[in-house]
C-alpha cells in the first residue's frame, strides 16, 4: 500500500492530486505540522530534513517532491503522466519539473519563510528579504505564462496533461493571498487553474484536505 505523508495546503498536495488522478490504492498519513510532528524522531527517520512530503510504497521510502512524482510517473506508465523516455518533450517535462522545484518553489519558500534567511528577531530584514522575494516571484510567473501563450495549449506540456499541471497549480495556489500579483491574475495561467479546479482528481484532493474558497 502506497502512503502518502501529507498536510494541507503544501507540497504534498502535487502527489496528493497525482494519486487521485492515478486511482490507485492509497492511505493518506497527516503529519501535523502544528504539532511539529515533522520534527520528531520517527518522522525524521523518513525524511532526515524533517519536510513535507514522504511517500512510503513497500519498503521504499522517498522524500522530494519531484523525486515522488518522477516515481508515480514511472510506476504507473499508463497514466501517461510524463512524455515518454527519450523524447524531446520528455526532456522538456524534466527542465520544467527542476524548475518548479528548484526555482520557483524555493523562492516561494523565501516568501513564506523569510526569518530563516535573517538573524533572529531581525523583523525588518525579514520583511525586506519578503519584498524582494515577491519581486522575484513576479516575473518567474510571467514566464510561464508566457509559456502557456506560446504553445497555446490547456497545459502546462501543451495539449497532454501532465504532472507537471499538479505541481504548477500548487505553486500558483500559494499566490493566492498575495497583495498583488496573484498567479490567477495573469491572462493564461488564471484559465488554466479553472482548468485544474474542474478536475475531479483537484476536486477529490481538495475536499480530502479539507479546504475552502478561494482555492487559487
């Protein structure tokens, strides 16, 4: 039995929606972070960085959010959640998956957590490394749309939906309280996360977390 080791509303919500989407099996296992149940001993021999998420499936145990996907896609071909091996658009799938997760994901992370880049009680700096973080937020999101307009297609890869569109709505959800610059603002991304809500997969995960309006 595949477990997916979760809370509401973060990264776990990608492999959260992927499994819905794979109708395979699954037990969902909340790690409360309220309670910093992500800090102790047998969480952190899951994952020894104490994250969010852990996918458990037999005895593997894996950690990384686009390690977990990449895992899904490759252990459930049929799906077709990822182009196929060797391909152009595979490679593709790959520069955008580093991506979400390298560069936009972990600048949101700044956004979210500033403290942690700033010495303690320093609130100033926090909320200036904040600012800046938004600033840079802006623009990555404007290249994916800009991506999204170029090829003209409902998803992320064009017309094939893939694990990629999970990840994107996400990240794009983590937006949605931001003063200004919301990704449902821009002209093609905002179609596409109507596009993600109408999924009965988005539905499913949604409702198992929990969450209410606004969604994105």
């Amino acid at each position: 039995m595949i477990q997916l080791h979760h809370y509401p509303s973060t990264a776990s919500m990608v492999p959260h929606i992927l499994l819905e989407e794979l109708a395979v099996p699954y037990e969902r296992v909340l790690v409360d972070r309220t309670q910093d149940i992500h800090k102790t001993t047998a969480y952190l021999k899951l994952n020894p960085n104490g994250l969010i998420p852990v996918l458990t499936d037999g005895d593997l145990v894996l950690y990384e959010t686009a390690a977990i996907c990449l895992h899904l896609c490759d252990t459930h071909p049929q799906a077709a959640l990822a182009p196929p091996l060797g391909t152009p658009q595979r490679a593709h799938f790959y520069k955008w998956l580093v991506w979400f997760t390298n560069t936009l994901q972990a600048t949101l992370m700044v956004y979210f957590h500033p403290e942690r880049w700033v010495h303690a009680h320093n609130h100033g700096a926090a909320k200036e490394v904040q600012h800046m973080a938004q600033n840079q937020i802006r623009p990555m999101l404007r290249q994916v749309d800009t991506e999204l307009a170029r090829h003209g297609g409902a998803w992320m890869l064009g017309d094939a939906y893939s694990a990629l569109d999970p990840y994107l709505f996400t990240l794009c959800r983590w937006t949605r309280n931001f003063d200004n610059g919301q990704a449902r603002s821009l002209p093609h991304i905002g179609p596409f996360l109507q596009r993600m809500l109408e999924r009965p997969a988005v539905q499913r995960a949604l409702a198992n977390e929990g969450l209410s309006a606004p969604f994105v």
